[in-house]
C-alpha cells in the first residue's frame, strides 16, 4: 500500500513537472517569437520607408469600382504606428480609391506608371503611382505591389526646375549644390545605411522630388533591388536604367555593383552643372584657332575637354554660378560628376566619398578622363556613352585625398 502511494505521488510530481516545463517552453517560443518579429520589422525592407498598397490582384479587381468604401480613423492609426515603427504600410484598393477621389488628380506619369494625387483622412496630401502591367514581376519581386503611395512633393521633381525654361522659379546655383547633397546624402542612406543595402538603378531629375523649400527625396524605386552588404557582385538578368543615366555595366553581360547608382547620380550631377540635357542634338560644333574643340550635343564630354584645356570658366559660366562662393561649389561639382562617371566601377568613389567632396571635407584629387575609352568625337554623329574602342588605362585612382591621407574612396 505504501508502495502504492508512493507512485502515485511521483507520478502526481511528474505530471506537475511535465506541465511546468511546457509552460515554459512555450513562453520562451512566444518571447523568441516576438523577439524575431521586432528584429525583422526594425532591421527588414520597413527601413525604406514606404508604404505599399493592396497586391495586383486586388487592385484589379477593385480599381474600376464606385468606391464607396469608407475609411475609418483606425486606419490612420495604423499608419501613423507602421511610420514609428518603420515598416510598410498596406492599404486596400478600396481605400487608394477613397485617397485619390477615384484618380481624378492625375499628376504625371513615366516610364513605369502613372501618379495621381491624393489626401489621407487625416489631410496630409500623397502621391499615390500605379505601376504599369508591362513591369511584370521584376518590381513585384522586391515590393509585392501594384501602386506605391508616396509623400506628396509640392514642389515636382527636379527636371522641371532644370530644363523647362518657362518654369517661372530660377534655381540659384547655391540652392541646386543643396539639392545635389540632399541627393547624395539620399543615395548614401540607401547603400550604406540600411540594414540591406539598396541598390536603385534608376537615379535621374525625374526621380528626385522636391519639397517645401526644395528639400530632395529620392523617388520610384520600381527598379530597386536589395542585397546583403557582404555581396560585392550581383548578376541582373535584363537591362536596368534609364539609357544616358545607367553605367555602361548594365548594358553588358557582366556582374554589377551599387557604383552603378554612382555612375547615374554622376550624370545627374552633370546636368544641376549645365541646367540642360545631357544629350541634346543639334547643338552647333565649336571651333578655335581653325580647329574643331567638340561640340555640347553631349555635354559631360564637352565638360571634361574644357577642364583638360584649363579653361573652366566656360563651365562655370553655364552653371550660372554668382559669386566666389557659387563659383568653389561649381567646381566642386564638376569634378565630382567627373569622378562619379568613371569608366571602371572601382574608380567610382562611394557616395559617403561623395557627399564629403560634395560638401567641401575632402580634397577632390584631379580625375582621370572617364571617357578614354570612346571613340573621337565626330561632327554630326550622335555621342554614344556605352561604344568602346580601347581599354581602359590600368590601375586605379582615388577620387579624394581626405585632409592629405590619401584614403581611397
């Protein structure tokens, strides 16, 4: 009998202890998971800052609807908590419907989408861009959407400021070397500031918003990818980029880098310089002493010619650069942008390089001739910046000295 109970009350103990372990283990499996679903909504793709609308299915399937649907407050606050925590926010066909008043507002559109203007509850104005059905998965594999609502930008993008000649605000050069910052400080965050790099592929005027007082944000990452920071090469399959703004590199069969955003922010930085295009045909030949000096139909070479000539002040008077302030940044960004656009992607400095240069905190050494490896300029052809003839000359250079150390960029 004593034997008896004896078992009995270890198996009472036993169960007793079953039980406590398995609350335990539980408990520890709920904190480990809510640990790893902080982690990945401090550290995941919620560090860029967007907020994503419904998938494409549900927005075709809601997008021609009458859009009664209301939209309550408590939508807003989820918002407004997704924004402290940084991650993305998912709003339904039915509510970018109500934002919008159905897309009456349409704003512009691009080579990827339309972008109509809108107002949460709440008032604030946004900017909400559905993408074209021709992407297919390229943009849906890194944002699982099929309209982004973005931050309304009341002052446009930076291309009307700089090539429409009927915009009635002149853009001070002072004012544009900030923007230029702002654009590199933006480009810097995303390589080297995130938990995952970011790699955009697409920067140029057009993507680069401006607000109150013309503070830039760079926009439409429909052509972003992600990649570990410790993964120097990635393999693309398919062109990337806006021709005249995409590096070489992404025109060939060849693994690529983030230098390729410096390459296109390079170009981008040619055309705040020149206030004008790039490429623009027809512009008449220039000659001197009876010889031909090149003509401006593409510009970042007309710019590298007048600086191998000493002869700057050309660049400089184009810049519309005032006084000897104006004049220190123009120059600055001349030889940045010359930098930028190097042929080999490891003589591109890094954005971090970029904005210190930018900003006057490094010393910019003077930079080779990013385009050697051209063919000579032809009067009347048209200026191509991916057609080689020539290597490109070997070693490397740094692009900054930074306070006479010599660090490569």
């Amino acid at each position: 009998m004593a034997i008896a109970n004896g078992s009995l009350a270890l198996a009472i103990i036993g169960l007793i202890t079953a039980g406590i372990v398995t609350i335990v283990a539980i408990v520890a499996i709920y904190e480990c998971a809510k640990m790893a679903m902080k982690v990945y909504l401090r550290e995941g793709i919620g560090n860029q800052q967007r907020y994503t609308a419904a998938s494409s299915s549900s927005f075709a399937n809601g997008a021609g609807g009458g859009g009664d649907a209301g939209v309550e407050m408590g939508s807003m606050s989820h918002f407004i908590e997704g924004l402290q925590n940084e991650r993305p926010v998912r709003f339904s066909a039915a509510q970018l419907r109500v934002f919008t008043k159905n897309y009456s507002h349409k704003v512009g559109s691009g080579g990827f989408g339309v972008v109509y203007r809108g107002r949460f509850p709440s008032g604030a104005p946004v900017a909400v861009k559905v993408l074209n059905s021709t992407l297919g998965k390229r943009a849906e594999e890194q944002f699982m959407a099929e309209a982004l609502v973005y931050e309304y930008m009341e002052k446009g993008s930076l291309d009307r400021h700089l090539f429409d000649n009927s915009a009635p605000e002149k853009i001070a050069f002072d004012k544009l070397h900030e923007i230029a910052v702002g654009t590199a400080k933006a480009v810097r965050y995303l390589h080297e500031e995130c938990a995952q790099r970011i790699i955009h592929y697409d920067i140029k005027p057009e993507n680069v918003l401006l607000g109150a007082g013309l503070a830039p944000k760079v926009s439409d990452f429909g052509l972003a990818k992600l990649c570990d920071r410790e993964d120097t090469h990635l393999t693309i399959t398919g062109a990337r980029g806006t021709p005249g703004y995409a590096a070489p590199e992404l025109w060939m069969p060849l693994p690529v880098t983030h230098k390729c955003d410096v390459y296109s922010y390079g170009m981008l930085l040619f055309e705040i310089l020149g206030r004008r295009r790039n490429l623009e045909l027809g512009v008449q030949q220039q000659h001197e002493h009876g010889r031909e000096t090149g003509g401006q139909e593409w510009y970042p070479r007309w710019v590298w010619h007048r600086l191998e000539a000493g002869e700057t002040e050309a660049v400089l008077a184009r810049a519309r650069a005032a006084d000897g302030k104006e004049r220190e940044k123009a120059e600055r960004v001349c030889m940045v942008a010359l930098w930028c656009v190097q042929y080999r992607p490891e003589d591109r400095p890094s954005m971090g390089s970029v904005v210190r240069m930018l900003e006057g905190e490094d010393h910019i050494a003077s930079p080779r001739n990013p385009f050697a490896h051209l063919a000579p300029y032809a009067a009347g052809s048209t200026p191509s910046g991916y057609t080689t003839t020539a290597t490109t000359e070997s070693g490397s250079s740094s692009a900054r000295t930074g306070n006479g150390t010599g660090r490569s960029a």
